[in-house]
C-alpha cells in the first residue's frame, strides 16, 4: 500500500471519526415485510411502531394516534424527502425509515417482489443454483461504482463477487469500464456506447449498476439515448443509487472538511469538478429533466438501514448526513427510489451490500427474481 494512499484514507477515516455518534439502542424483534426483524432501533417511537404498531397492536394510545396522524399527513403515495426529516425530527430516523417502507410495501408489485426474492432464497441449492431455462436470451452489463478498480475488493463496487455467481447462472455478463473516478457523463457516454454495441444483437439487456453508478446510469436511460436506441433495454436494477447524488460530496465542500477534501484530491489525483457531478446539489437539479422508457422495468435494491443494522463501511458516515433523515450512509434513502420503480427491501443492510454475510445466495436470488418479473412483465 502506498504512502500516498495510507495517507488519503487516514485523513478521511480520522475526520469522519470525529463525527461519529453512538446511537441509542432499543431492541425489536418483529414480523415485517414477511420475515424477521432483529435489531436495534434509536428509539422508543421506533421499537413500539416495529414491535406494536405495525403488528395491529395497539397499546400506547397517546402514540397510537400521534402515528396514525403521520399516516393521515404522510400517507400517500410515498413521502418525500422533506416529510420524512420533519417524521425524522418528530420520531426518530429508524422510525422515518420504517415508515418509508411500510408506505412501499403497501404497493402491490413491490409485495410480489419481495415474495418472489424470499420464495428464491428458500429453494433447496441445486434449484436456486440452477441456470434459468431462457438463461442465453440475456446479458447483464454490471456498471461498477466510485473507485472501483482501486478500493471495490473492499466496498464490492468492482462487482467481482456478484460477476462470479451470475456466471454459475449461465447468463453472460460484462463489466462496462467506465472511468474508475470520471464524472456523471463521462460514465454515462461509455455506458451509452456498450448498450450500443450491444443491441446490435438479439439479448435482452440487463442493466445493473451500484452506488455512484446509479446517476449515470439514470442520465444514459433518461436523457442519453432515446427511446428506439433503448429498445434491446429490458430493465434497470438500481442497487443503492445514490440517484439524487449523495449530500457527502456537498458536505466536504464546506470548511473546515474542505481542507481534508482538498489533499485528498491532492494525493488521489481526482477532479473536483467531476465529483461535483455526484453532489446532491447537481444531481437533483439534473434528475428533473430526465424521463425514463415508460416500458422499462426499474428495480431497486434498497437498504432498510437501521441504526442497529449499520456496517463498517457507513457508520462514520451516516451521522455526517442524519440530519437529512433516514439514509444509507451516503444518501437519503427516497433518493434512491427510481420513478416508476419496483423496490426490493434488503433487510438488515445498508448502503454495503457486499457487508451482507448473504450476499452470494442472495445475487443468485435477486437475478432469477428480477428475470421472472421481467417475464411477467412482458407481452
């Protein structure tokens, strides 16, 4: 490991250690989303929604009607980021992240894809395992995330775990090389260019990408390529896209965590302009113009991310942005929701998914998963 690089990371791991906070822990052990929750939540509000509440249990009936009147103001169709900090603020951000996802189980597709997901994982190994029958009629394009070629072996952003269990599918996938630390756009023109090359042939193609990944993916889809160029495209799996960009990049713009932002570009080489394209700031306002195919299937992996539930990987960084209500560690967790989406809720994870001890089984699941929803789907 070079001095250059033991220095950058100690900076960073020094200064969003200062950061830090030690959140309360009230343990839950609950059904939801029809499997077993668990954990530790931050609050009282939060273990007696999960353990009570969202069970039909109604014992506290002071707390009762204060929920039910988040429900009456925040019902539908889905909160948004701003209504859920203000439940953040009133309750607590593990209560708000709940709220987020029982408010997503209540619509119909994503109820069927999270029975489809626990219906793969509980198949006996020699099925799970198994190539689907129509395996040859697809490819997936993995778009890898931020860094990926010097740091993915850790944060799995280089996709080689996941590469090696679609391979034991039989269904052929490749690795689209974008800049390893380029912008939103230079991504999304290499993106742009091996959907291309690829839609010469007769595959359906499967775009998967993670993390920083996400914005160029949705800037290709949405406002790249038109819709006839799209045409070999069947679906989008956004797993943690950071899609209305991540508010750690806004953050470290701002003094005195500039200063630390400032020699780590120093030392890594990157281009603050191009990480500037991931900013929340950016990225919302870019978002607004982009309109995905209207028969494009858009699913997203989405990290419950409780407080209890946190890895090694996002716990110095979710206090620097819980302000801005439930997130994963690098986003507020609606941001991550696509338009139009179908959304598949990892329990017990957070932005991380390669922290998940399960994460092997699991990519086979999500595969096969995301095939026979795309066959439902089809004419």
């Amino acid at each position: 490991m070079s001095l250059m690089f033991r220095a950058s990371v100690l900076l960073i791991f020094l200064f969003l250690q200062s950061g830090c906070s030690s959140y309360p822990k009230y343990p839950v052990d609950a059904s939801f989303l029809e499997e077993s929750i668990q954990t530790t939540v931050d609050s009282k509000a939060a273990q007696y929604y999960l353990n009570h509440y969202l069970q039909g249990d109604r014992l506290d009936l002071e707390l009762d009607r204060e929920i039910d009147q988040v429900y009456q103001k925040y019902g539908a169709p889905l909160p948004t980021r701003d209504q859920l900090q203000q439940i953040s603020r009133k309750f607590s951000n593990d209560f708000a992240a709940l709220f987020l996802v029982d408010r997503l189980w209540a619509d119909e597709r994503n109820q069927n894809i999270q029975r489809l997901f626990h219906h793969q994982l509980a198949r006996p190994p020699s099925e799970l395992f198994s190539p689907p029958k129509n395996a040859s009629e697809y490819l997936i394009l993995l778009v890898p995330g931020w860094n990926y070629l010097d740091t993915g072996h850790v944060t799995g952003s280089n996709f080689a775990a996941p590469g090696v269990m679609i391979d034991r599918l039989k269904i052929e996938n490749e690795l689209v090389p974008i800049p390893p630390t380029g912008s939103v756009f230079q991504s999304a023109e290499v993106i742009a260019q091996s959907i291309l090359r690829h839609s010469k042939g007769d595959r359906k193609i499967i775009v998967v990408g993670a993390s920083a990944a996400g914005p160029s993916i949705h800037y290709t889809l949405g406002g790249l390529l038109d819709h006839q160029q799209l045409g070999s495209v069947v679906a989008w799996v956004n797993l943690g896209g950071i899609l209305q960009g991540s508010p750690l990049v806004d953050y470290f713009q701002k003094w005195p965590q500039k200063l630390v932002m400032n020699m780590v570009l120093f030392f890594w080489g990157w281009d603050n302009d191009e990480i500037m394209t991931m900013s929340a700031q950016q990225t919302r306002e870019r978002t607004k113009t982009l309109e995905l195919p209207p028969d494009l299937t858009v699913i997203n992996y989405l990290g419950l991310s409780l407080t209890g539930d946190l890895s090694p990987l996002s716990i110095y960084k979710y206090p620097i942005i819980e302000d801005q209500g439930p997130n994963d560690g690098l986003t507020p967790l609606v941001d991550i929701i696509a338009p139009g989406s179908i959304t598949l809720t990892a329990t017990r994870s957070d932005h991380y998914f390669s922290q998940d001890p399960e994460i092997d089984i699991k990519t086979i699941a999500i595969v096969k998963t995301i095939i026979e929803i795309i066959e439902q789907r089809s004419p």
